[in-house]
C-alpha cells in the first residue's frame, strides 16, 4: 500500500510539473526574448509559437501583462494550437493585470488645422493605406461627421433628417413589403440637409430606416441636386422610402462641426478630428487595421481569459469547426460586428463577458447539424450585453 501511494504521489508530481509550463507576454517585451516572466515576448503570435513547441509536455498557460498590444492581423489558432482536455492550453491575463488586445494602430502626430479640430498626416505610417470606418478615443467610438449631429442626451434616437418627399415607383410583388410602390434609390430633402459647403460627396453615406423602421441601411451618394434638394443613393435601399423616413447623412467633412467628430480624406491621406476634450499624453487614439482579433479555426481546448479585446472592423473573436473552446471572463467592444461569433462548433463557450458599442450583435451561435439533428451543445452564459448594434441597428441581440 505504501508504494502504491508513493507512486501515486510521483505520478501527481510528474503532472503537476507537466502543468506547470508558462509563456509570458508584455507590451514591453521582445519576440527575440525567452519568454519568461522576466523576458516576456511581445507579440501573442510570437507565444503561440512556442506553445507549439510546449504543449507536447502538458498544459501551457500565455500569461499577457497590462498594456496595450497592437494587432495588424487576427491570432490565429488551429488544430495545431489544441489542447487537450487534461491538458488544455490557456491565454489568459497575468494576475489582476488588464492586458488590452487592439486590432488597431495608434494616431499619433496631431496639429490644429481649424478651430478645435485637429488633423494628422498619415502619409508614411502603417495606416496610410487603410480606409478606416470607425476611430476610437480613450476606449469610446467617435462618430463619423454628420449632419443632423448625435443628441448626447439621446443618441440612439435624437437628431434626425426626414424624407419630405418621394416619387412612385413600380411595385414588384415579390413580398408585401416590396408593394410599398415608392422609389428606393432617390427622395427629396428638406431645405437644411443639402449644402453649398458640400464639396466632395463621393464617400458620403446615408444611414437610414426606410419604410417603417423595419430596416436599417447605410448607403453611398451617388450625387446631389441642391436647387430640387434631392439625393440619389448609390444603390437601393431595402424599401420603397415614405415621407417621414429617418435618416441622417455621414462622412462628409463640411459637416465636421461638433466634438467627438473625424472624418478620413482617403485621398489626401488626412485625418481630421475635433476630439471630446484636449488631448494629452495619455490620450489613445486608435483606428483599426484588421477585421478580428482572435481567430480560431479547428482548434479544442483552448480558453481565452480575462482581456479586453477591442478596436477591429468586423467579428472580434471567431471560432469555426472548433471543440470545448471557451471565451471568458473578457471586455469585448468597439467591434465592427459581432463580438464572438460560433459556427460549425461543439461544446464551445462565451461566459462571463461585457460586451458593449458592437457593430452588430453581442454573440451569435450557429451550431449543430440541422439535417442530422447532430447537437452542437454551446453555450452563451452569464454575458452582460449591453449598447450594441451601432452600424446593424435592426435584428441583432
């Protein structure tokens, strides 16, 4: 009995030695380095290498010091990547520190142009490529120029333009909706909306509920007629448009007027930006240069804990064909789209996040096999979704 416990104890010594194996990350750190606490690596890509190396002898632990680290593409994590369920591999932050994952570069180098609004040449940096459609400021959205500016008081629903008028158009019968018999790709404004100062419209967009509020569609100008004060749209909206339809009109220079506002010159390269107060050194403008974040592809047993992840143009965190992945205790805002996303997965999981200022929902679940019935068994759980839904403002929970 005696050895019997003593070779138990052995092989519970062996496992935990085999546990024991950390990775380390720090804003600071170098790729060059070991990777240990005291030399941490920079990048999470650099540590998913070495997990690599790692996770033959036991469960490897990513610990991710305070900071913010930059992304220009998604960590990407595959079959290559899995643990297993005895030894799964973990991404996690370092004690009570508050790692920052950001699918965005930082806008440095802002001079007065105008009044309080700024502008920063981008010529020469890693952004100068990249058309941008969202810009963040000390962890919050900012709002794209426009005309009616947002109500801070009210900003999901005040400050409107209203379609004073339409023209018939044929009805297609293709769905009850469709016999809304008016134009979808033209109306008529009122007097205030179409200005002289209207220069360049090329990139402008309007945002809009057409027919009912049942959708939300944001769509190119194709031109303007300010004498009739018509705006023909690029492409068609999902209805026919009625008198009375909400709208308000973006991305328009002229109509950089109020703080909290940007507007990009793709042409020029040019960022201009009235910030909500003056910035200072610890001031942190971001603009996104990738669509997530985090992208798991076939990977299992593999958790991501305890970051927050923010500032990307599309889904934050994708997991496809992946097996007990788990996304926990984790910030999720400032995203393009949705914040987690699930497809074609099982026994996967989102607990414990604060989801917020989405593009479109908090987390969607596509799971399962619907012709064999086969369960998919994920699961969204204790999430406190909140304030989504900025750029899809119909249909998404």
């Amino acid at each position: 009995m005696k050895w019997l416990t003593l070779v138990l104890l052995l092989v519970a010594l062996s496992v935990a030695q085999a546990a024991e194996q950390a990775v380390y990350v720090a804003p600071p750190g170098n790729d060059a380095n070991p990777g240990t606490l005291a030399k941490p690596f920079a990048t999470l890509a650099r540590a998913r290498d070495e997990v690599r190396k790692l996770k033959a002898g036991g469960a490897v632990t990513v610990y991710v010091r305070g900071g913010i680290l930059e992304t220009a593409a998604p960590l990407s994590l595959g079959p290559e990547d899995s643990g297993t369920v005895a030894r799964p591999v973990v991404y996690r932050a370092y004690r009570d520190e508050k790692p920052v994952l950001v699918g965005a570069r930082q806008v440095t180098g802002f001079k007065p142009w105008q009044g309080e609004i700024l502008q920063c040449d981008l010529k020469g940096t890693p952004l100068e490529n990249v058309t941008f459609r969202q810009l963040f400021c000390d962890g919050k959205r900012m709002e794209m120029a426009r005309y009616p500016n947002v109500d801070p008081g009210d900003p999901h629903f005040g400050q409107w333009a209203y379609v004073l008028a339409t023209d018939a158009a044929a009805a297609t019968n293709r769905s009850v909706s469709d016999n809304i018999a008016k134009a979808k790709d033209h109306f008529t404004a009122t007097d205030d909306v179409i200005k002289p100062t209207w220069a360049d419209i090329q990139d402008a967009q309007v945002c809009i509920h057409p027919a009912y509020g049942w959708a939300w569609n944001i769509v190119g100008i194709k031109s303007v007629d300010a004498e009739k004060h018509v705006i023909n749209l690029a492409s068609n909206v999902s209805y026919g448009l009625m008198i009375g339809d909400r709208y308000f009109v973006r991305n328009l220079l002229a109509e950089l007027d109020a703080p909290g506002e940007w507007y990009l010159d793709k042409r020029t390269k040019v960022l201009y930006f009235w910030p909500p107060a003056p910035l200072t050194k610890q001031s942190v403008v971001l603009a996104p240069v990738t669509g997530s974040i985090i992208a798991l592809e076939g990977a299992a047993n593999v958790t991501v804990r305890g970051f927050t992840i923010e500032a990307c143009d599309r889904d934050a965190i994708t997991l496809k064909n992946c097996e007990r992945c788990s996304i926990a205790q984790s910030t999720i805002r400032n995203c393009g789209a949705w914040a987690v996303t699930m497809t074609g997965s099982r026994k996967c999981s989102a607990v414990g996040n604060d989801i917020t200022a989405t593009g479109s929902g908090g987390i969607s679940i596509n799971c399962g096999d619907r012709k064999t019935l086969e369960r998919g068994d994920c699961v969204a759980d204790n999430n406190y979704i909140h304030h989504i839904a900025v750029f899809q403002r119909t249909y998404n929970t």
